[in-house]
C-alpha cells in the first residue's frame, strides 16, 4: 500500500490521556508555527472518553503547537507506522499561553523557583506496569524467570526509549503480577516530564507492536499490588552545581531543600488530588503495598510518602543526592503531577515552612477527600489560576461520579482498560 508519513502533535491534559492531531509531515514547517486547532473543552474529556462536564461550552478555538525539543521518531524496524509525534503547548490563536495548558502549568512553577531562588529543579520518573505478554507464575518478582519470559519485549523498548532520545536507566521484573518497571535517566525542568510522557507512550507502542498492552493503570485488582510512579527530584543552581544537599544538614538538606520538601509535604492531601488522580489511586496507597498510607518523610523507607534516597559510593554525595516524591501514578499528567511538586516547594521556600516531626497524618483515603483538600487550599488557585482550578474540580468530580454503584473490582477494570 502506498503511504504519507504522518506526524502528531500531542498533550497530556488532566485526563492524563496523550491526545493530539496529526498531519502530514511536510506540512511541518507551518505548523510548528500555527499548531493544530484545539478547543478549550477538551481539557474535560475524560480518561473514559466522555465529557461529563464543561465550563467551556462548545466554544472558542486555541492552537496546540510543537515544541521542536520534543520531537519522537522511531522505527520499530517492522512494517508498522513510525511512531513520530510532538509534545506540545496550548495557547490562544495570538500565540499566548492558554490558562489550562497543563506544560504551561509546570513551566510557570519552574519559573517561579527560578524568580525565587535562582536554582532549577532536576527529576526522573520512574514507572511501573503491567504487560500482558506474559503469564503470572508464582515465585516471579524480580526474578530472572519474569524477565526472561516477556521475551523481545524489553529490548525493543530500551532500542525505542533510546531512540526517542530518552536515556534508559534501567528494566526489571517487579514484585506485582506481570508487574514491570521502566526508569529513565533524570532531566533539567520541563524536559523530564516530556520524558515521562514519552517514555509511558513509547512503552504503550512497543507492547502494542508485539500484540499486548502495557498497562499504567493505578492497580489492576483490590487485592494487587499498585503501579506506582516514584518522582525523583533535586535542585542545582544557575551553575548547574548541586543545592539541596548539606551532609550536616536534617536528613542531608539544605536550607532550601528542607523548605523546599516541607512545602511539599504541607501540602500532600491536596497534592494527592493531582498526583493520584483517579478513584483507583487510592487502592493502591494502602498498607503493605509499598506504596505510601501516611503524610511521612523517612530516610531509606519505601513506605514514606517522601523517601531521602541513599548516597552510593562513587560519585560527588550532592549531584546523587535526592528526594522521591511516591504519591503518585500514570493516571496524572506528568505536567500536572511534578508541577504540584515544584509549586509546594515553591511554597514552602516562600514561607519558610519547616520539616514535620513525628507520625505524619493519613493521607486522603479516597479521591473525593483529596479534591476537597485541593479546592480547600487557597495557594492552589495561585498555581492554577481560578478557571484551570475549578476546570480541574469539575474534570475529576465528574469522573467520580461516573463511577458510582460500581465495586472496587469493576473500578480497577475500567481504569485497567483505559491506561
Ligand atoms: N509498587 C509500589 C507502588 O505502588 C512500589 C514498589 C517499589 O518501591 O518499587 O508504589
Ligand atoms: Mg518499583
């Protein structure tokens, strides 16, 4: 059959869905000027599909344009499509940010840490998945077994990861059923999250070539263990040079670093609406799952809501040192998710805010808790702006109440079938 490369231009809304237009690539010159055309109401469309609800009516025009940086093209080295798409910025038809755009969301924080404290914020995501190209059997986590049994599937991820211009870190077998996990190396601002973007849906393409799905959802069964997404982060300054280690400093912080982090986990019920943002998120942080119940902080404990990750030896102590943020999972938005980040600690750096002592509180027990904590924090309408804040209310409210009169198990399935 005859064929036209295509190229996509693409976002990741609230819905935490990579959405987009493609055209043909020709074409790319104009369009990394003029965008494709968007609308302001599809920042409602549900993970599910539907629009359940919308402030913005059926109106309006916006244009989703390219950003050059974020360019993907791989070739799988099969017959299939490249996977050739843009990540890129909502704005107004006069080339201004839209107030909802979830990048423009994140590059606002980066910018306002920069205005106050001059440093840059380094991350690396780390996720987690299901792959159905193989059986459960027992025994499996993190053998050499489970690894072998999915095959070419790993390989041919980390030649595609590399060739989308992400750095590998490291795959493994993980310790949930069919459970994999996919690091990649860490990147300055706005960089990572596009990575992360990426590196869910280049994952997402791989297994789609070999006939299976790779699966980001929060967690597959009540029962199970989740998929968590573990967010890496450290500070530098303008020089590039480390900022939030001090070795004498509370759990090796620096000042800011401790303002920073406390920022953070003041604010982790309301930070747990955008980071956990579906019903199901909230399965996923109970007891004994290694995933986080509580508001902690903790050196060296996979069961902190905030873990201060060991120095190794080899290596400069304050370029390894960092702060894992494990409140999170793929139902977010990668913008959104490390955005909330960056504004707690932008927070926390303004007000000078100090590290918990103690038994931190329970984090929110469910979704419907945490969208009550977000709407309850009046910083939060600074880091949004009103309309994006109560847009975002609305999205997950409505999602919730999708849900309703289904058990745990039939809510698994349905956000197992759309991430
Ligand atoms: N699967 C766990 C989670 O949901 C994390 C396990 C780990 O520490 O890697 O966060
Ligand atoms: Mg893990």
């Amino acid at each position: 059959m005859h064929r036209h490369p295509l190229i996509m231009v693409c976002t990741c809304e609230i819905a935490g869905r990579v959405r987009g237009k493609a055209f043909p690539a020709g074409d790319l010159p104009s369009r990394l000027v003029k965008g494709v055309g968007w609308v302001p109401t599809n920042t409602m469309i549900s993970c599910f599909g539907p629009i359940y609800s919308t402030p913005f009516g059926t109106t309006d025009d916006l244009m989703l344009v390219p950003d050059p940086a974020t360019e993907v093209n791989v070739e799988f080295g099969d017959d299939s499509a490249n996977e050739h798409f843009f990540l890129g910025d909502i704005r107004h038809l006069d080339g201004k940010p839209w107030s909802c755009c979830p990048r423009d969301f994140l590059r606002r924080g980066l910018a306002a840490l920069k205005a106050e404290t001059g440093l840059d914020l380094v991350s690396a995501f780390e996720h987690e998945f299901v792959y159905t190209g193989v059986e459960d059997a027992p025994g499996a986590p993190y053998s050499l077994d489970a690894y072998r049994r999915q095959g070419i599937f790993a390989e041919a991820l980390i030649a595609a990861l590399r060739s989308a211009g992400t750095e590998p870190d490291s795959f493994m077998p993980e310790y949930g059923a069919r459970q994999y996990e996919v690091v990649v190396d860490p990147a300055t601002g706005l960089a990572s999250a596009d990575r992360a973007v990426v590196l869910r849906e280049i994952t997402r393409a791989t297994a789609h070539r070999l006939g299976h799905r790779a699966i980001f959802a929060p967690i597959l069964s009540p029962d199970g263990v989740g998929n968590g997404v573990h967010v890496h982060f450290s500070l530098r300054d303008g020089n590039g040079r480390p900022a939030m280690y001090d070795a004498k400093g509370h759990l090796g912080l620096s000042l800011l670093g401790a303002r920073f982090v406390a920022g953070v986990m003041h604010h982790l019920p309301a930070l747990c609406a955008i980071t956990a943002p579906s019903a199901v998120s909230y399965i996923r942080m109970r007891p004994n799952r290694w995933a986080p119940t509580h508001a902690t902080l903790a050196t060296q404990d996979r069961g902190a809501a905030m873990r201060v990750c060991p120095i190794w030896p080899g290596g400069e102590p304050g370029r390894q040192f960092n702060v894992e943020y494990r409140c999170a999972d793929a139902a977010a938005s990668p913008y959104l998710a490390l955005g909330a980040i960056v504004w707690a600690g932008v927070d926390g750096i303004r007000h000078h805010r100090k590290l918990p002592h103690g038994e931190g509180a329970a984090l929110p027990a469910d979704l419907g808790t945490a969208l009550d904590a977000l709407e309850a924090t009046a910083e939060a309408k600074t880091w949004f702006g009103e309309t994006y804040l109560s847009a975002y209310l609305m999205h997950k409210r409505g999602e919730l109440a999708s849900l309703a009169g289904l058990d745990e198990a039939e809510q698994c399935a349905r956000y197992a079938a759309t991430y």
